[in-house]
C-alpha cells in the first residue's frame, strides 16, 4: 500500500470539523481587528527565506524543502509566512505611501523537522501582520488579536511569554557581549551550544542542557544592554496588555528562533501539550522590507500553529469535532421511487435544510438504522402510494410526530 509521507497527515472527517471550527474563528476575529487576506504562493524563490529568516537558524540551514525546477530556479515550499506576504507587499506596493495595511492568513507550511506529536513537516498556520507602525500599540494589537484566537476557541490555559530584543544594535551589543562570555566557557558547554556559538550565539539561551543553564545563570543578560528608547517601547507594550486584561510572563531568555525580529517577541504556550508546548509566537521585525528593496517599513505579526490548537482542541472540546446534524432522511422503499425522492431532497435543499438519501437501495430496516446513527431531526418515507398521491409524513424523530405534507415540485 502506497502511505502518506512521513510527516504529513490526512485530515479525515472526524478531525475537520473541528478545523473548520478553528478557520471560522481565526476570520471573525481577524475581521472584528480590520484585517484583510492574503493568499501568497506556497513556494517562492529560495533567496525569499534564505535572506530573512537568516542562513544560520535551524529553519533554513536544516529544515527547508528545498529544490531546483525545470528552469534552473532554486525554490523552496514556504517554511512560514511572513517573508512571502513581505514579498508580495513589496511587488505589488501595498505599502509605498507610508500607508498601515493589515494582512492575515490562513495555510499550510512545511519544515523537514524530525516528525513527533505536535510537530510535522507539513503543518498549518493562521496568523497575521500588520506593517507602517513603529508603535507599540501595533505591537499590542497582534498580541491580543492572537491572544484573542486561543480565548475564543475556548483555550484559557495557555501563557503568554513575552520578552524584548531591544533595536538591531542593542541585539548586535548583547550577541557581542554573549559570545565572549560564553568563549571562555566553550568547552563545558553542550557539543550542539558549541555549534551555535560559532553560528547563532543567541540560541544557546534556549538550550534544554542542565550543563548549559547553569552556565547561563551567569551570563550577561539582554535587558541590561537595551536603551532607554526600547524600554520604553516594551514597557508600553506590557501597559497596554495589563489594561485589556491579558496576563504575561516576561521571559528574558526568549529569543526565538528566527533572525528577523527586533524589540518585542513573544510566544503562547500550553500546559496540555507535551515538549512541543509552542502553540503560536510572533514579534516586531522592522529591517524585512528592505532586503525585498521596499522603504523602512516597522513590522509586527504573529503565527499561531494551527496543528497544535487543534491537538488541544481535541483534548478539551471534543464536541466541536462532531460532524454538522441532519435536518431530513428521505427513505426510499424501492428503486423505482428513487426519481421523486431526489427530486424532493433537491427541493428541501433549496430551502436551505441539510437532506440526504440513500444511495445504495438499502432496506427499510437499513435506511432507518442510517437515520437513526446519523441523528436526522426527522424522516420521510417514500414509496409507491406518495409519489403517486403526492403526499407524504415528515416523522420527528424525536418526539415521534408526524406531520403531513402535500408537496408540489418547484419545478
Ligand atoms: P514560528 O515560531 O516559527 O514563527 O512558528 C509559529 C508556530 O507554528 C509555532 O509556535 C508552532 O505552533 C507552529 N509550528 C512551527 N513548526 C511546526 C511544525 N513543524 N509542526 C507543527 N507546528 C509547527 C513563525 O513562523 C513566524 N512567521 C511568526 C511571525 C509572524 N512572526 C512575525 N510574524
């Protein structure tokens, strides 16, 4: 047999409704925040990623599907979203004039990680980005917008940790100070922090190694190298996030694991997930436009991991996974009523009720054991004597009422 590729998944009918569940209200909440949609391709030219994400994370150095095509072109499935929504604002001048513009989306993404619970190589993301404002209100806004999204799935148990990069130059100051601290330890450090020291110093903070968080403890830390104008920056964020009543943790040790960020990131987690526990991050990136030769464009945004919502989702609303209730089954009791019966479910589905019949020219016993397990509010049966009369009984199958119908045919 022929199986799906390690990594991926088929979503099957007992899963998607839940996943329609989650799009629904991904959008009402994106559009209750002004946002509009974009839809950019799922593979882009490799420089696409390469140039912003940076050459050093794990995302592009290891993990990206990346492929030559028939022309020559390098071009790589979309590891995340916003370098191609970048792209295309870019392309198409969404941003030119100074003007705000508020982008969200919705689609799959694929990393070659090694595949677990909670992490695949094809994966979903909603998310949004909201480009021109330097502000920290912009900043705040993503964050309740996201934060938003997990509430109204009904996820309340998640936290929300938060920490800030300060600008380009206060990040390059603190990699500065890191690295030389941490070179006079390289040889305690963990083979794989070694690694990173020479590629991606900021990394090492986020290592799991007891061996390495020790030596951490004593390591400069960011906030010390941040000027007074990020503080401030971030300090509003914070601000405006207790007067809305979201609760934070400020974690000094977050850094994220792409290059693109600056001042604030910030990221969601979930107690009821195992070690992949991130169900979302984002933060402010504001040098992005002009790799794409855009003008200095401030931006902020975040992705949620649609895939990991959805695990909880099914730990804590199993009922939102139940597929949509039936309003009719049309019996038919043999094949040659099978004409008017499709034609009334046409009819009854034009009046906007959900109808179904059999396809198969079960028995009665069959039919009426199918609408019973699907739970269709009511039953019709047809045989000779209805389609000759044109009359027929509308069963409530709760109740056990019958109501009688004469029905006449739109047409
Ligand atoms: P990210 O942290 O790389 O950020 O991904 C966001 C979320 O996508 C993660 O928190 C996780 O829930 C989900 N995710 C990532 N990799 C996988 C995987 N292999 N399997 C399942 N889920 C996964 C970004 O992608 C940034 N573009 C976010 C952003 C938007 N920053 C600014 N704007």
């Amino acid at each position: 047999m022929i199986q799906n590729v390690r990594g991926t998944r088929d979503l099957l009918p007992d899963q998607t409704q839940g996943w329609q569940y989650l799009e629904k209200i991904f959008v009402n909440v994106a559009e209750r925040f002004g946002y509009a949609e974009i839809r950019t391709p799922i593979f882009e030219l490799t420089e696409v990623f390469t140039r912003t994400i940076g050459e050093n994370t794990d995302v592009v150095s290891k993990e990206m599907y990346t492929f030559i095509d028939k022309g020559d072109n390098s071009v790589t499935l979309r590891p995340e979203m916003t370098a191609g929504a970048v792209r295309a604002a870019v392309q198409h001048n969404l941003t030119a004039t100074g003007q705000l513009q508020r982008l969200w989306y919705i689609g799959p993404q694929f990393r070659y990680e090694r595949p677990q619970a909670g992490r695949y190589r094809q994966f979903y993301q909603c998310g949004a980005e909201c480009y021109n404002s330097p502000h920290p209100e912009a900043d705040a806004e993503l964050i309740m917008f996201a934060a938003t999204v997990l509430h109204e799935c009904g996820i309340k148990d998640f936290t929300l940790k938060i920490n800030t990069l300060g600008t380009t130059e206060c990040r390059q100051q603190y990699i500065t100070a890191l690295t030389k601290y941490l070179n006079d330890k390289k040889s305690e450090l963990s083979p794989d922090s070694q690694v990173r020291l020479e590629k991606n110093p900021l990394r090492i903070l986020d290592s799991k190694d007891r061996g390495d968080i020790a030596i951490l403890q004593q390591a400069p830390i960011l906030s010390d190298c941040l000027s007074d104008e990020s503080k401030q920056h971030f300090e509003k964020v914070l601000r405006i996030l207790e007067e809305n009543n979201f609760a934070y943790t400020i974690e000094p040790k977050l850094v994220r694991g792409l290059d693109y960020y600056s001042h604030t990131v910030f990221e969601f987690t979930s107690n009821a997930l195992g070690s992949q526990d991130a169900l979302g991050g984002g933060g402010r990136y504001n040098t992005m436009f002009e790799y794409f030769g855009g003008k200095n464009t401030p931006s902020v945004g975040f992705s949620l991991g649609m895939d990991r919502i959805i695990n909880v989702l099914q730990q804590i609303r199993p009922e939102i996974f139940n597929q949509p209730g039936i309003d009719c089954y049309i019996v038919a009791l043999d094949k040659t009523v099978s004409g008017f019966v499709q034609h009334l479910a046409m009819d009854m589905r034009k009046q906007g009720k959900k109808v179904i019949t059999d396809l198969q020219f079960r028995s009665l016993k069959a039919q009426m054991r199918e609408a019973n397990k699907i739970g269709a509010k009511t039953v019709i049966v047809i045989g000779e004597e209805e389609v000759r009369t044109g009359m027929y009984k509308e069963k409530n199958m709760e109740d056990g009422s019958e109501t009688e119908i004469s029905h006449h045919f739109d047409g």
